[in-house]
C-alpha cells in the first residue's frame, strides 16, 4: 500500500487499451504476430516488488509493525473496513515524503525478470498496467527509480491519489472509488476492457491477463480471462481450494512464456480451432451477476471473511455485526 507527495488529485482519464508511444529497443524480444489485444493487468506489492511499499513506511515512520499487524487482522475479522484501516495507517505517518522513500529504496526488491517482461510488453504493443490499492504516487516514484524514467513512463498506474504535507505531518489517500475498498480493481479493469472494445480497429474483444498474489486481487482477478498467481502465496491457495483456473509463476520470465502460448492459442481459437484452455471460466460468469445480492454460493460458502469481503465488499464487508443480513443476500444459484 504506497504513497507519495503529490498535489492534490485531479480527476484523469487514462486509455488503459493502448501504449503511449511505440517503442524501439536496440535487440527486441521476439515478436508475436497474432491480431487480437492483450491487455496485462498486475498487482505491485508482492507481485512486482517482493515487500509491500505501505508496510515498509509504517513499520519504520508510522504506526508500527505491532499496531499495523493488529490493524491488519482488523481488517481480515471484518471488524474495520480496509478502507478505514488505511487512512489510519497512512495518518500514522510522520515523515517527508523523500525521507520515506530512502528506507523503500533500501528495502524493496523487485522481481528478477520483470524489467525483460516489462521490454517484452512494449515491443508487442501489449498495454501494462498496475493496479493497486495503494497510492499512486509512491508507485509512480518506485517505478521511476528501479525501471528508469523512460520504461516506467509507458507503465499506466491504475491507484488511489493522495495528499502529502511537505513537512511530512499529514498523509491523506484520496480514493479513486466511494467504496469501503477505497479503489474497485473490478471495476477498474470492466472499464479498461469497454475502452479497448471501443477502440479495437477490428472489432476484437480484448483478452484481459491478471497477475497477483494475495487475497486482495480477488475483484480484479475474477474479471480477468487468465489469471497469474504467484506460486506458494494466498491467491494460489484459494485457487486452488475453489478449483479457479489460474497458472502459477515464480519469476514474470514465467508469464512471458505463458502469454507466447497464450497468444498462440488464441489465434487458433480465432481460427475456429478450439477453445484455449488457459482461460478462465469464471470471468463471464463473473461478470454476468449484475445484482449485489447475487453473490455466487461458491464466495457465500467462504469460511474466512476477509476473502469475502474482498471478492463482493458490498455484501460482505458490513463490519457492524447488526448490520449483517446473513444467507438473505445469497443468491441460490447463479446462471453459467
């Protein structure tokens, strides 16, 4: 969950569909020739970057690892919205943004293969972007500092804004969406895919490609027609628990092994010569429940709460006891 000092934000709209500008790299990667678009979508912190920005600045300026791991299970209980949790963790800090930064820089380790999958993505004109519940202004910086400026600036950051004192007393999130999550990635990639619709020349829809690693890629991850999760760590796990089609990596020069057979078997598929199997099932059934109450029974089953509230936070994220209206906002079933 990251931050940086930033004026205050000014609403934009970004074109998620296409890259900002062609890029030449003196040796390219190899080349993929199929029509339709991909668009990749990935978490940052645990996926990109190995450590969590957020967690770095509170254990070191902020409130604290102690109280940030109590907040924390705050949020898992469902006791506290992650919403509200946050700007209490991001208020806990004290520090100029720059003087933040440095223990970031020293800490943060990025994924070894990364910046080569990153090259890879421009040279095919496959559109890359970040989405995460943290801040965009410390995504931007970290970035900018371990990609360069230059491949960093093709990188669209999909993120909450913030507002940064200078002196560093006061660190305030702006949140891109009126929800207790602060930042819908679902909703976030539903538009991108409509933009790229939209845009497409040939009229093709765009595949949409995921990658994370934890419990808070949910939303975004049940939009997204083939799912990364990284190997060992908790999106992999509910995968697997709940049978979600997904395809482990360790490293992203695993992904960009993948997405070259993806690309291959999609063009078969355009083809009329089947259906690739590394697709994800659920993405349409997904978007296909439209109403709040229509939660599948396959997330109402749930034990844990904090997956619940992460994949339908309108039903499940009530953390006023009360407030609960139990299996009445479960749907029996949900079409395929």
């Amino acid at each position: 969950m990251p931050a940086a000092v930033t004026p205050p934000a000014v609403s934009e709209v970004k074109d998620l569909s296409v890259p900002k500008t062609s890029y030449m790299p003196t040796q390219r990667p190899e080349m993929l020739h199929t029509k339709r678009k991909i668009i990749c979508f990935s978490d940052f912190d645990g996926t990109i970057f190995m450590q969590d920005t957020g967690h770095i600045l509170f254990d070191a300026h902020g409130c604290g690892s102690k109280r940030r791991e109590i907040l924390d299970e705050q949020i898992k209980t469902g006791e506290r919205s992650f919403r509200e949790v946050s700007e209490e963790m991001w208020g806990s800090l004290n520090v100029p943004f720059e003087d933040g930064f440095e223990v970031m820089q020293q800490t943060l380790e990025i994924d070894p293969d990364f910046q080569a999958f990153h090259k890879f993505c421009l040279a095919n004109n496959i559109p890359f972007n970040v989405i995460s519940a943290g801040l965009k202004p410390i995504l931007r910086k970290v970035l900018d500092t371990f990609l360069g400026e230059e491949d960093s600036s093709h990188i669209e950051i999909v993120a909450n804004e913030a507002q940064i004192s200078e002196d560093g007393s006061e660190w305030k999130p702006v949140w891109r969406h009126d929800t207790e999550l602060g930042h819908d990635k679902a909703l976030s990639i539903t538009e991108a895919r409509e933009n790229a619709k939209l845009t497409a020349e040939d009229g093709t829809i765009p595949l949409i490609v995921f990658i994370g690693d934890g419990v808070s890629d949910l939303p975004a991850a049940r939009e997204a027609d083939v799912l990364f999760a990284r190997r060992g760590l908790r999106l992999e796990e509910y995968c697997i628990e709940h049978k979600i089609a997904y395809i482990p990596f360790d490293t992203f020069a695993d992904i960009q092994k993948e997405v070259e057979k993806i690309r291959e078997e999609d063009e078969r598929k355009t083809r009329g010569q089947g259906r690739p199997v590394r697709f994800n099932p659920r993405a349409n059934l997904w978007r296909r429940v439209s109403s709040q109450k229509a939660v599948p029974l396959l997330v109402a089953s749930t034990p844990s709460k904090e997956e619940k509230m992460f994949l339908w936070p309108g039903a499940f994220s009530e953390y006023n006891p009360k407030a609960h209206n139990g299996p009445e906002r479960i749907a029996e079933s949900v079409a395929a």
